[in-house]
C-alpha cells in the first residue's frame, strides 16, 4: 500500500470514530429511563448538536488554508494535517456549548438531571471541543469547555458534574491540544530535516561536479601540454621559434579554459587563437556573469563574441562577463599609443553584447 493511501486510509479511520463516538454519546441522550418533562426540547437540542459536531468532523475548505490563516505557515496544515475551522462553525461550536446543556436540564426535572439520559451532553460538548481543538481553534474550544463547565456547575451542582464526566472533558481538550503541538513539533523538525538533506545532497552534487570538472581540466591540460613539455625536457629548454609559439598558445589555451569556459566554443577558441597567432594578448574571464543562462543563449552570445573577435584589430584584448542585467560580455581592444596619447585614448575597441531578448 502506497504511502498516500495508508495516509488515507488512517484519515478515514479517524473521522469514522469521532463520528461513531459522538453519535453514540448524542444517544445516551435518547436512552430515557425516566419520564422526560419536555422531550421535544431534549430533542431539539440533539437535532442541534449533530449536524455542528459532524460538520467539525468533515468540514474541508476549498484551498489547504485561507489567505491569512496564520496556520498557513505550519507544515502539518492542509492535506498533511487538520485544517483550520472557519470562524462560523467555531462560534457555531460555542452555541452548542450554551444551548444544549441548558435545554437538556430544563427538559427534565430536578431530580433526574444526574440520570445518564440527562448527563450526556458533559460527554458530548467535551468531544466538540475536543473535535475544535484538533481543528486548531484553541480559543474557542476553551471558551466552549469554560461555558461547558458553568453551566453544568449551575444545572447539576460543581461536584456532580466533576463526578459524572467533566473532568474527562477537560482532559481530552487539553490532550488534543498536546497533540497537536507535539505532531505541529515533530512536522516542523522533519521538514527542516528534509531541508538540511536536500542542501546536503545539492552541496555534494555540486563538489562531485566540480571535481568532475576539475579532472576534464587536468586531462585536457595534459593534452595540450603534455607533448610539449615532454619535447621542453627532452631538448632541455631549447625550443624552435615554432614551439615557443605553440608554448604559448598552449598557455593561453589553458588560462582560457580555467578563466572563462563559458564564453569558449569551437568558434571562439578559433578566432582566439588567431589573434594570438598575430601576436595579439586575450584576456579572458569570466566573473559569474554567465550564471544561470541556458544553452541557446550561451551560443546566441559566443556566436556574437566570435563575430566580434573576427573583426578584431586591437593588440590587447580584454573579454569579461558582466553583471549588468543587460549586458552579458564587454569586449575591450586596445593598441599601441602613438605621439604621446594615453592609454584611455588608445581604446580602439568597445563592444557589448547584451542578453538574448533583453
């Protein structure tokens, strides 16, 4: 049996005892074994106090919470829990506790108000209030057990009334309302230990991706280095003017794969190590501009930068990400400064590439 339909299952168990136990103690009050002085309001008080019990039991609102239910917050609330009585059926709850006590003892006589027949409403409107205090309305069901315990003491005496079951009433109210606590307690720590589990397990995955991601560094720095630093041993630091080339094409290969992966694809790398081949520097790097972007926006911008560097005239070349919310890579080119000019005067290149649909 799947987890959904055990839960059910138990919800179902539960409604179907506190309809069973409710409906067995509203017939205690039928069980008459005396005359009864006016059993039409003896009646009239049952006819009332069964549809509001049952409706607490099986009332269920459209949505887990209201808008500004502050039980919203709490993470047994809703499916995972019972839900927050309207305020309506709470003070209906509270009529009860009022109305059936009172029209119970004036519907018998004196002497037989301590007859069970007579004394079952202590019993039920306990239950009500208990039923109102799973259904998190702590205020009211208090204030029903308080009005429930006066006027009991008035009908039938203080000590009878703690003798034929208002104590019991009292500490089922006060049991539900442990309950619960203790269930709102245990669900809030179970969450928070489901939270903690799933940073866990998104840390790890993220130490395992970035270690994966260290290793295909490692493997591809020794391919692009690796036969040329075994030639550099081999000729002992005596290399062709090819090879230092290739040295430092490899380096930069390398910087550029450390700095920023992001902004590399095949095209790019190309143009790259074109402008390096004409002795051009590229700086490349990537400060987390990139974050966050999809695939197809990623090749929008690399396409774009590979434009750019294909039209590129500069000595030095300096490509950033940026945390603009519209700019996604600053290109920057500069050259060599002619009579004087600053550096400032010696940008000869300033392009930004902007975000896809931005």
């Amino acid at each position: 049996m799947a987890a959904g339909d055990r839960m059910i299952s138990v919800r179902s168990i539960l409604l179907g005892l506190a309809f069973a136990f409710t409906a067995y103690l509203a017939a205690r009050g039928l069980w008459w074994t005396e005359d009864v002085q006016n059993p039409s309001l003896v009646i009239a008080a049952l006819l009332l106090y069964l549809p509001t019990t049952w409706l607490c039991i099986f009332w269920e609102p459209r949505l887990a919470a209201d808008d500004d239910d502050p039980v919203e917050s709490s993470v047994t609330a809703g499916v995972r829990g019972p839900t927050r009585l309207p305020v309506w059926i709470s003070l209906l709850a509270i009529a009860n506790a009022v109305v059936v006590p009172a029209a119970i003892s004036m519907g018998v006589t004196d002497d037989i108000r301590t007859e069970p027949f007579a004394t079952w409403y202590l019993g039920g409107i306990g239950a009500l209030m208990t039923i109102v205090m799973a259904r998190r309305r702590p205020l009211f069901a208090w204030l029903g057990t308080v009005i429930l315990a006066a006027l009991s003491a008035l009908w039938m005496g203080p000590l009878n009334a703690l003798a034929l079951g208002l104590v019991g009433s009292v500490v089922w109210v006060v049991v539900a309302q442990l309950l619960i606590r203790g269930l709102d307690r245990a669900a809030r720590d179970t969450a928070q230990l489901a939270e903690l589990q799933r940073v866990s397990s998104a840390w790890q995955a993220s130490q395992l991706t970035r270690q994966r991601e260290r290793r295909i560094q490692v493997q591809r720095a020794l391919a692009i280095a690796g036969p040329l630093l075994t030639r550099t041993v081999s000729t002992g630091g005596r290399l062709t003017p090819e090879e230092r080339l290739q040295a430092r094409l490899a380096e930069g290969r390398l910087r550029d794969d450390m700095r920023g992966p992001r902004l590399l694809d095949d095209d790019v790398r190309a143009e790259v190590e074109r402008l390096r081949r004409r002795g051009a520097s590229v700086t490349m790097l990537d400060e987390g501009g990139l974050d966050g972007i999809d695939e197809r926006s990623l090749a929008i911008i690399r396409s774009e930068l590979a434009e750019t560097l294909r039209s590129a005239t500069s000595d030095r070349l300096y490509i950033r990400t940026s945390p603009h919310t519209r700019v996604a890579v600053t290109v920057v080119g500069r050259s060599g400064t002619e009579n004087g000019l600053s550096d400032e005067d010696a940008v000869d290149l300033w392009r930004e590439i902007d975000h896809p649909g931005r």
